[in-house]
C-alpha cells in the first residue's frame, strides 16, 4: 500500500462493506455508519456520512466524520473530508480560507490528508475544520449559537430567493448547530430588523445586531474570490455569546479562483464588487459603511489579493500535492489541468484585482438620483 510523506497525511478509514453498500443505495439520505478511523497507528471509533448537496451524485463523495465519545481526534469531535471533486486544483477551498484568515476574518483551518477507504486509496482530500464549539474555544470566541446556511432561503430576506413569495418561516434556509430553540427567536428577529427597520434607523439598530467590521471582512473575501454561491448560503452565521452580534464564516470556497460550482472558467468579472443579499444592500446604503468597505477592499487589493502575496503560497501548495495527484483514481481526466493550475489562478487575481480597481472608483462615489 502506498503512503504518503510527512506533507500529506495518510487518513484509514474502516468500515464493513454491506453497510457501505447500504449507504450507497440512496447518497442523498442523512444517515451514519459506524467505522474507524486509523491515523499514525492509532484508531478511533467514528460515525461515516456523505456530505454536500449537488457534489453527492459525484463518483467521488465527501464525507462528515463524527468520532465516537469520548475520544477527541486532534482536538475534535467532528470535520469534514472535502473531495474537492471539481477542481482540478485541490486547493481552491483551503486557499480561499487561508486567505479569509489573513485578511482576519474567521476560517476553519483546513488540511490536505490522502485518503483510504478499506485500503483502497481515494486520493487527495482537504479535511476542513466544523464550525461548532471546539471551532469557537479554538479562537478564544465565547459560547454562542451557530447556524448553518444550507440553502437559497438564507438570503437575509422575507422572501424566497428570486421571488416575492413570502418565506414559509423567517429562519428558513438554516440548520441549528449549536444552540436551542430560543436562540431560532433571536435569529428570526435579526431577519425581521435587517427587512423592516426604516433607513433612517437601520444603522443605529443593525449595528447592535451584526458586527459590522467582521460583516464587511468577509464581505471582501467573498468578493475577491468571487464565490457567486456563497451569498445566499455555504457560510455558518454565529452569534457572540457576550456581545449578542452576528457573526458570518465562510464554508465550500472550491466554485472559487475563476472557477464555478462545475469546475468550468470563470471570468473574473463574473461578480460585482457589492456582492448580494438582503443585508449586504442594505449596509453598503450606509455611507459610513460603505465608505469602511472600501476602505476595506482598497487595502486587501494593495496588500493580499495580489500576485506577489499568494503567489508563493499557491506554488507551495501545488508542489505539496504533486507527488500524490496520480494516486487519485477519479481525476485521472484532470492530471495535464492540474500542472496549469497556479498559473492559471495567478491570471485569475490579477485581472480580478484590476476589475475591482476599476470598480472602487464608481463605488465609492455613486451616482445620485
């Protein structure tokens, strides 16, 4: 059996193969199997799921490992393994969350693991970080409810996405990682503000419900990396447990660099600068808060969305894979893509910076009237 050097941890997954079977039979059902995971000679008892949405029905799946209590695995009861089918890259996921952490945003930190499944090798997966209570205690951040943003509905709207179809619930579209049913109240009343508090109001209540700087952070990380799907959901939103504001974390960053939710180019223009949902209009119709954003993005396309920062970064990342892309039977289609990549998303970031250069100017003095 192959192995991986030290760069590349080699994860052991164990499981009985009839209720592998039973898990293929419907990959769209929320279910658990127990298995094992075998890491550097030591093993642990876990819980296997598929994971995902669309990337289910792919040949190669990803999956939720919940370890078994109470063992921890490195300090964690659950993370996910990311099989970053689509993109011929590997790294466009952990680039895009090393990138959010730069511009000091909250990440989960992310690690590329080569993966085996009853000891036959998958390939090249990126294990990501749960945001949940062991993501908060890791960055000193109190208790606090999380919440998922799994689908469309978590648009920061009353209404369905694209509609003007009344929500069936304010809360629609998130799934509760931590916290109770009180704490849905609480959430259902930061969507009716951000809807129906009067402009003239908006800034002095939003701002004791969203913590805007952090807001805006990630705002212009979603921005650069242009994710056109992660306005309207992949991103958790938790609320400080001390402060009461709302916070948002990016999650699923691969339909990024150029690159969309299929693998397929991009241009780097794909994306305006404002971004959308409900409350990032609404906030960018501040003035002060639209000025801090541009402000903002001024200094993240002079200093870190640039070539000469994440170049290096990018390089070091593909050399770390390289040795390990051949082993990967379900992308053999994608070996020649691969060997073009850092180029590739190096041409990305420069004409992406320079579209929203282009774009600050009239941003930030739009037109009236």
């Amino acid at each position: 059996m192959l192995t991986s050097d030290a760069r590349i941890p080699a994860y052991h997954l164990r499981c009985d193969s009839r209720l592998l079977d039973q898990l293929n039979e419907d990959v769209k059902a929320h279910r658990s199997i127990p298995a094992t995971l075998g890491f550097h000679g030591e093993f642990y008892q876990i819980e296997l799921a598929y994971r995902g949405a669309h990337t289910r029905q792919f040949a190669k799946k990803s999956f939720q490992i919940t370890i078994v209590p109470p063992q921890l695995f490195r300090g964690a009861r659950e993370f996910h393994l990311n099989a970053e089918f689509v993109d011929p890259s590997y790294m466009r996921n952990k680039l895009s969350f090393d990138f959010f952490t730069q511009i000091g945003s909250f990440a989960p930190q992310t690690e590329h693991v080569l993966l085996y499944l009853n000891d036959e090798c998958l390939g090249i997966y990126l294990k990501i970080e749960a945001v949940d209570d062991r993501f908060l205690a890791a960055r000193n951040l109190p208790a606090g409810p999380i919440y998922y943003a799994v689908n469309a509905h978590a648009n920061f709207s009353l209404f369905r996405p694209k509609t003007t179809e009344a929500k069936a619930a304010l809360e629609a579209g998130y799934q509760r990682k931590l916290g109770t049913a009180a704490d849905d109240g609480d959430l259902r009343e930061l969507i009716f503000r951000i809807n129906a508090t009067p402009p003239a109001l908006f800034a002095h209540v939003i701002e004791k419900w969203v913590d805007i700087p952090q807001y805006l952070r990630w705002l212009a990380g979603a921005v650069c990396t242009q994710n056109l799907d992660g306005f309207l959901h992949n991103y958790a939103l938790y609320r400080h447990g001390e402060n009461k504001r709302f916070f948002i974390i990016p999650w699923d960053y691969e339909a990024t660099w150029g690159r969309d939710v299929n693998g397929h180019v991009l241009a780097p223009a794909n994306l305006r600068i404002q971004g959308f949902n409900t409350l990032t209009a609404r906030l960018l119709d501040v003035p002060v808060f639209r000025a801090q954003y541009v402000r903002l993005l001024r200094s993240i396309l002079d200093t870190t969305f640039t070539v000469a920062h994440l170049r290096p970064h990018i390089l070091a990342l593909h050399d770390t894979l390289r040795p390990f892309v051949s082993l990967d039977p379900y992308k053999q289609d994608v070996l020649a893509t691969f060997a073009t990549e850092p180029a590739f998303i190096c041409a990305f970031i420069e004409e992406r910076n320079q579209f929203l250069r282009q774009s600050l100017e009239a941003f930030e003095h739009p037109r009236s009237g």
